[in-house]
C-alpha cells in the first residue's frame, strides 16, 4: 500500500517554523508513544538545527511502561532531554516545563542578574495527531488551542501564554514530502497521522491486523474471539462475523469491520502497543 499526503499547507507550515524557530529558546517535538520512531519528520532537522530540543513522548498510557523507557533513554540520546506524558492526565506535562527551565537556566539567571524576569520561548512541532496542541492545553489547565483527534485540525501558528514567564507555541502538524519509508507510513496511518480520507480503510485495517498478528496474534484472536488463520481475508470475515457486522444474506460487512479495528487500535481497546520495532538506529527513518 503506497501512502502519499502532503497537502499545500504542510509546505506553508515548514517555512513558518524556519521562520519562527529563530524566536525560541528551546523546542518540544512531540511524538506519539505508540510510534514514536516512525513520528521522526526529517524534514525538521534542518529547520531544528542548533536549538535545545526536548522530545516529548505523548500518550505514554496507550504503550507499556517498558517500551516507554525504552524510547525515552534512545530519544534522549539525540536531543537535549525525553520525557513522557499523557496529556489527557491534569498537570502530566509539568515535567516537560521543568526540563525546559532547566535547559534554559543560564538564560534565567543571567536576566536574573540583570533584574529581570525574562519568558522562555518554546515552540511544539510534530506530525499530525501526535497530541501537539493537547499536550499546550494541558501546560495550561484550559483549553487554548483547537484540538481533534484526527489529522490536520491546527493549520495555522497559535502562541499560547503559561503562566507569566512562559510561551509556547503551537505548529500544524507537518509530515515530509516523500514518506519513502513504508513501514513508517503505515505506522502513521495506524495511529491516525494521515486523513483517513486519502486511505483505502479497508486495506489498511487489513495491514494493522497483519501487523499485530506479527507483534503478538493474540491481541486479535483474544479480543474478537476467532481462530489464527494464515489468510488476511478470512481473519477479517472472522472478525466481521464475531462482531455481528453482516449485510442481507449473511454477508460480512467488511467496511464496518475495518473502522471498528482501526478505532479499537487508536482507542487503546487493543491493549497496549507500540508499533515501531526497537533498533539502534534512531535516524532509520
């Protein structure tokens, strides 16, 4: 399955961060837990370059508490510093505004000497759905940026003020021009990166399912109650039968039977996964 979308706003949203980047101190890239390798754009290492950059793994709930720490230390190991958090838990993001004073400490201080209070600056990058903008809501208690779960909702720049000496500010979610990788691509379409209207939903519900069988086969046998079978296509009518998913004539309604996996997959109702495989190296995608 080919996956392609990169629509016009995407290119607009690069050049409002090489623009922009310019008036932070540091950056949040955002990643989404469930896969966080494949979240990695390429096309933000030149527009990130120098800057103090912290990764942010979201949704930390929706994986194991091992493959957490996992990508925490290996995230950590090319940037300034990886935290985790689940921002639709009240006040989870406070470690992330921690780490970015304490990268920021010389700036403090130095301001501090001066006899003045000084704003960090930071800026929230991500593909699509990674939890940007819940995640700034969160710093803030309210909500104060428009938020979806589903692909594209930010499309313009939003400063977002926390507190008195802290701003951040909020992206569109950006892929990259070419999503070469394949595997990475399906990942991102999985957990909802890509507008499901540009996707074939039934093959791809047919692809995740391949791809947890591979992970562990019972996620999908256990949950939807069927038997292993080495046929895609029939895992699929087996799920649409346990589901009572069935058209006139008993026949299985496989365009139901693919939303309902994909939305038990990106509701957590699956279990607790991480798609991208662990490897040595990070800049693989």
């Amino acid at each position: 399955m080919d996956i392609h979308w990169f629509p016009g706003h995407m290119t607009k949203s690069l050049r409002m961060m090489e623009e922009s980047v310019k008036l932070v101190d540091l950056i949040f890239y955002v990643v989404d837990a469930r896969a966080p390798l494949s979240c990695i754009n390429p096309s933000f290492a030149p527009i990130i370059g120098g800057k103090k950059t912290v990764y942010v793994i979201n949704k930390s709930d929706m994986v194991s508490t091992d493959d957490t720490e996992y990508w925490q230390n290996r995230l950590a190991q090319i940037g300034d510093g990886a935290v985790t958090v689940s921002s639709l838990t009240a006040k989870s993001s406070a470690v992330s505004i921690a780490v970015a004073k304490r990268l920021c400490k010389d700036k403090i201080e130095k301001m501090k000497n001066r006899g003045i209070k000084t704003s960090i600056r930071a800026m929230v990058i991500g593909v699509p759905n990674c939890g940007k903008s819940t995640l700034i809501n969160n710093m803030c208690g309210k909500a104060s940026t428009v938020t979806g779960n589903r692909a594209g909702v930010t499309r313009g720049k939003q400063w977002v003020r926390i507190g008195d000496y802290f701003e951040v500010l909020d992206t569109p979610g950006t892929l990259y021009p070419k999503l070469e990788n394949k595997i990475a691509a399906q990942n991102l379409a999985f957990i909802g990166s890509i507008k499901d209207e540009v996707l074939d939903k039934n093959e791809l519900a047919a692809l995740l399912v391949q791809k947890l069988l591979s992970i562990d086969p019972n996620i999908i046998l256990k949950k939807y109650n069927i038997e292993q079978n080495d046929q895609i296509e029939h895992i699929m009518l087996d799920i649409a039968r346990s589901r009572g998913y069935l058209l006139k004539g008993n026949v299985a309604d496989i365009d139901r039977t693919s939303i309902a996996v994909l939305d038990d997959f990106r509701k957590g109702k699956l279990g607790k996964i991480c798609l991208d495989e662990r490897q040595n190296d990070i800049g693989s995608v």
